[in-house]
C-alpha cells in the first residue's frame, strides 16, 4: 500500500499471494493471485477496486480476470455499511459467455469487536454460475508495529474485498 494510505484520500498498492492448495479445492496446486489497489475515499465514503489476475500453475492452470469493487458508507468512528461486487470472467483472451462467469453483489457491514475488526456480509450471485447465496466473513487482527505511534483505533489501510468467488483454478477457501 501507499505510505500511510489510511490517512490518504487516494490510494494504491498491490498485493500478492502464493497459494499451495488442495485438489479438493482447486485445479492446480500452485497459484498466484496478483491484486492491484485503487482507491479513495472522503471523510464519509471510499472506493475501491481491484483488477484481480488469478494465475494457476500447472497441468490445468490458466491466468484468469477476476475484479472486485467496494463502495463503502462510514456511519460512526468504527462503522461502515458496504455493497461489494466480485466477479470472475473467466480465462484471460477467452472469456466465459455471461452465463458461465460469476457476478455477485454482497451486502456487508464492516465494524469492531474490542480489538477485532469484523466484516460480515450476504450475498446474491446474479448469474447462473454464481453461488446463488454467499455469506462472507473475515475477522482480522492489526498486531502491534514496534516502535509506531499508532494507537490502534485507526481503521487499518484497506486493501480491498477479499473475492470469495475467485476462480476453481486458484480458489481456496476464504471466509
């Protein structure tokens, strides 16, 4: 993420993540997600999108397009109402017919828990290769910087939603 991107009206960074997955959840063992960061946000709203590549390696390994978008309400200091949108379209170059690619909308609140943030939200898939319900969960936990001023009540630099409908070739189970 950008340098003290919570304090930023616009934002950006990247993440990635190397997943070693089960045939039981995936189609190849290994894969990589690539998750590009944009975002901003004003003192009562925020943005964010991410144009999510899905690589998965190996003998059934394809590199997917899988975006994901939040826009988010802030309500109180530690309280935001959210509508999250994942998709996945299926294989770079050859994307799925409409029918066969995955669009969900998510409703989901974003609060604390003493020292947990939580994010909760159901959801609709829209098309019929979409789960037709998804519940989402993520319970999260900011340990302590050595040596930061941060007092821990600043909500955390957000990286975007987390897509609980990436593709079978590199999805893994995410709560």
């Amino acid at each position: 993420m950008s340098p003290n991107a919570e304090q930023r009206n616009f934002f950006y960074g990247v993440n990635f993540e190397f997943s070693n997955t089960t045939p039981k959840f995936s189609q190849t063992r290994f894969a990589l997600e690539i998750r590009p960061i944009i975002g901003i946000r004003n003192a009562d709203y925020e943005f964010i999108v991410n144009p999510i590549v899905d690589i998965g390696f190996g003998k059934n390994g394809e590199a997917d397009y899988a975006p994901a978008a939040r826009v988010a309400r802030k309500l109180d200091k530690d309280l935001f109402v959210c509508l999250e949108y994942y998709a996945d379209f299926g294989e770079i170059g050859n994307f799925a017919k409409l029918a066969d690619q995955q669009h969900t909308v998510i409703a989901v609140t974003d609060f604390k828990l003493g020292v947990f943030d939580v994010n909760f939200g159901i959801g609709y898939g829209l098309t019929p290769a979409s789960d037709r319900w998804v519940i989402k969960s993520i319970v999260g936990y900011a340990f302590p910087v050595p040596g930061s001023n941060s007092s821990g009540s600043e909500r955390p630099s957000a990286s975007g939603p987390v897509n609980p409908m990436a593709h079978a070739s590199s999805a893994r189970f995410q709560p």
